[in-house]
C-alpha cells in the first residue's frame, strides 16, 4: 500500500531490452534506482547488467553479499538474508 516505489521485473535479460529499460528510467527520472536480486552480487544479473547497460553503474545493488555459494545451506541464515534483502530495498 507505498505510492513512493515502482517495482519494475525485468523477464529477459537476452537479448537485454535496453531501450524498454531506458524508456522506464526516463519515466521516473527523480528516483532512487535499485536493482534487487536474491542471488549473491557476484552472481545472478547484476555482473551481467553491470557489462551491458550503462546506466547500470547508477543504480544501488541490493543484494546478499559476494559469496562462493549461490546458496547458505541453512535456512535460518537464508531467511535473514532474504529479510535483510527486502528491508535494503523497501525499508
């Protein structure tokens, strides 16, 4: 129930949809850009974003930290990193 956050899903990364991507950055010029991933930094689409758009080196990676592992292996440690995940984002 926040009117201050647009969450917007990127469903292809190949081929990357930059001038879609772009049109929406332009659309909210003003805000604060995040890209929000479960995966560790140095995983997932981040890298790959990071490498293809350019407006990328803008947004806030929030992220669970660079790990050696997708993955903890405990669950307790995997919900509060998810927690922590969200709280970065939209706390």
């Amino acid at each position: 129930k926040r009117d201050d956050v647009a969450i917007v899903r990127v469903e292809q990364l190949y081929p990357l949809p930059e001038k879609q991507i772009k049109q929406i950055l332009n659309k909210y010029k003003n805000a604060k850009v995040c890209w929000v991933q479960e995966e560790p930094r140095n995983m997932g689409a981040w890298q790959y974003l990071l490498v293809n758009l350019a407006e990328a080196a803008g947004f806030t990676p929030v992220t669970r930290k660079a790990s050696a592992s997708p993955a903890t292996g405990f669950k307790k440690v995997h919900d509060q990193q998810q927690h922590d995940i969200v709280d970065a984002a939209f706390g």
